[in-house]
C-alpha cells in the first residue's frame, strides 16, 4: 500500500471540504451562461470530497479485525463528538439554547434552529457504517458475496434511488413498485455504499485500471464531471427547482466513478509523494471536519471583503487560510480529545 498517496489523497479530500464550506452555495441565473455552467462544473468537482474519505476508509479499514465492541466504542465516541460540537457550535454562533426542545432538537438532528451543522450528517453515516461494520467484514471474507452485496448497495444508492425521485420530480409518479421491493432505503445509504466501494477496490483486481495511463483516466474524470453538471442542469431547467451537483450529486453515479477515477489516479498511477506536511495534514482531517465550520463562518466575510479578485479564487485562499488555522488547533490544542 502506498501511504504516501493515500496520505495525499486525504490532504486533497479535506481541502475540498474546506472549499465546500466556502461557497459560492447558493444558485445564481444572474450574468452570463458561462458563469453558470462554470458553477456547476465547480460544484460538480467539489463533490468528489467526502466520497473520496468513504473510500479511502472502506480501502484501509476493510481488513481490519474490528470486533462489535469496538465497533460500539466507535459509536459511543461519535455520539460524544456530536454532543460536544453541535454545542460548541451552537455557541460559538450566538445562538445557545433557549430551552430543553432546542437543545433536544439540535441533538437528534442534523441541522438546528439559528445556525448550520448541515455538514454533522457525516458523523451520522460513520455511525450507520460503523454498526454495519460486523456484517460488512464477515461478508468481505467471500469475495462473490461481498461483490454482490455491493452490487446491491449500489444499484439502491447510484441507480434505483435516483430514478424513482427524478420520476417522481418530474412526472409525479411514484414508483411504488421499485420503492417497495428496495432491500435497502435511506438518504445516506450512497455513504454506506462509497465506504462498500473502497473495500472491493481492496478485494478486487481492476486490470483494465492497471492497463490505462494517466491521460485517458483523466479524460474519463472531465466528462464524467462534466456529465454531472449538465445533469444539474437539464434537471434544475426541467423541474424548475434548483439542483445542486455538489450536495445532491453525491448520489449521482457521475461522483461514483469520478471517485473511484480519483483515488486510482493517486494511489496507482502518481509516484510516491513524501512530505511530512502532507502526513500531518492527512493524521488531522478528522480534527479539521470538526472545527473549520465555525472558522468558516467568521472567517469568511473578513477575507471576501478584503480580497475582490474572483469568488473561486477568494474561496479558494479563505478555504486554504482556515485549512492551516483548524491544522494549528488540532496540532496544539485538540490532538488527544478528537483521535479517530
């Protein structure tokens, strides 16, 4: 296994988050169609983020002997995570709780009244991912019946999913049939199915992958970025609802294969990459999900008011400015309270 690329590969990962958090978030049909479709396609190659960590942990996690008690520490410890920050953040905002039902409320949910957490869903499908473990890891050990339930997975996440909610966006049809024979049903079941997928990249052998040079995986990677944002848009057109390639792309199987592009490219295909600021970022991304939110949010309006020079690039140097900040924190200060 090469380290060193996968320690890239979560570097690459985080900062993508970072980015995401950045905006630009909201839809605009205002100025020109290139600015448009250039938003889309960014929003499109920012999606690549959070699958890539999934993957990365099915990858390196798959064949570790994780007993149900351990599995179990995991949950008690992203519940404890989840506590801890959804308060953090709460005050860090001005918010607080009012009363028992906000407190309540922010805890069982993954957003809350007066302020974002919108990004606390990962916990959620880490927890999920960590409960099915046992099952996940005694199911590996064949690899036909690893590959079919992974097929499973898949086509509910990828395919079957997608298209009973684009029929139901745009012909109002419910798709019953589908809906009730899916063995499995859930908003973040694609999260399950990324982690699935990085175990069978583990598993299987992809020799049409090792076959291929970097160039026409690269190709691949644009049109498949490409597609996702012409999907975005055909379907924000048609139904006259904004569809973001970014957040609703993660269940797209455009952001599927453009992952699985990505991560071939990093670990395969780009030669050892030794740097020690890498290694620490990549020991920390975990650490950084957590704190660069509040970071974020003061962060961001200092920096957009002094730098004009375009959106993309002040998001990308306000996304780089919290990324070192929430590095600093985590080195210094939160190395042994968030460990994972």
């Amino acid at each position: 296994m090469r380290v060193n690329n996968i320690s890239l590969l979560k570097t690459i990962a985080i900062s993508l988050v970072v980015m995401i958090h950045f905006g630009p978030l909201q839809y605009s049909y205002e100025g020109t169609k290139l600015n448009y479709n250039m938003f889309l396609v960014y929003r499109s190659l920012l999606s690549i983020g959070v699958p890539l960590f999934l993957i990365i942990s099915g990858y390196l996690t798959i064949e570790k002997d994780y007993s149900i008690k351990k599995c179990l520490r995991r949950v008690s410890h992203l519940l404890f995570l989840i506590i801890a920050f959804k308060i953090i953040y709460a005050y860090s905002f001005n918010v607080g709780f009012k009363s028992f039902s906000d407190l309540v409320y922010a805890l069982t949910s993954t957003i809350a009244k007066g302020y974002r957490v919108n990004h606390m869903w990962y916990l959620y499908a880490l927890i999920a991912i960590y409960l099915m473990y046992p099952i996940i890891s005694y199911c590996y050990k064949d690899k036909k019946i690893y590959t079919y339930i992974v097929i499973i997975v898949v086509s509910s996440a990828f395919i079957l999913n997608p298209v009973c909610l684009l029929f139901k966006e745009t012909l109002g049809y419910d798709l019953q049939l589908i809906e009730a024979t899916l063995p499995l049903q859930s908003h973040y079941l694609f999260a399950i199915a990324y982690f699935m997928v990085g175990g069978w990249l583990r598993k299987a052998e992809l020799p049409l992958f090792k076959k291929l040079g970097i160039t026409p995986l690269l190709i691949s990677f644009v049109l498949l970025i490409s597609l996702q944002a012409l999907y975005a848009q055909v379907l924000s057109n048609y139904t006259n609802t904004l569809f973001d390639p970014m957040y609703d792309g993660y269940s797209i199987v455009t952001c599927l294969f453009s992952s699985i592009i990505v991560f071939t490219i990093f670990k395969d295909k780009v030669k050892r990459i030794d740097s020690k600021f890498i290694k620490k970022v990549s020991c920390y991304t975990f650490g950084i999900y957590l704190i660069h939110w509040p970071l974020a949010y003061y962060i961001k309006p200092i920096i957009f008011d002094l730098v004009n020079i375009n959106i993309y690039i002040e998001n990308f140097i306000a996304s780089i400015i919290v990324l070192l900040i929430s590095l600093l924190l985590n080195i210094k200060y939160l190395k042994n309270l968030i460990t994972f």
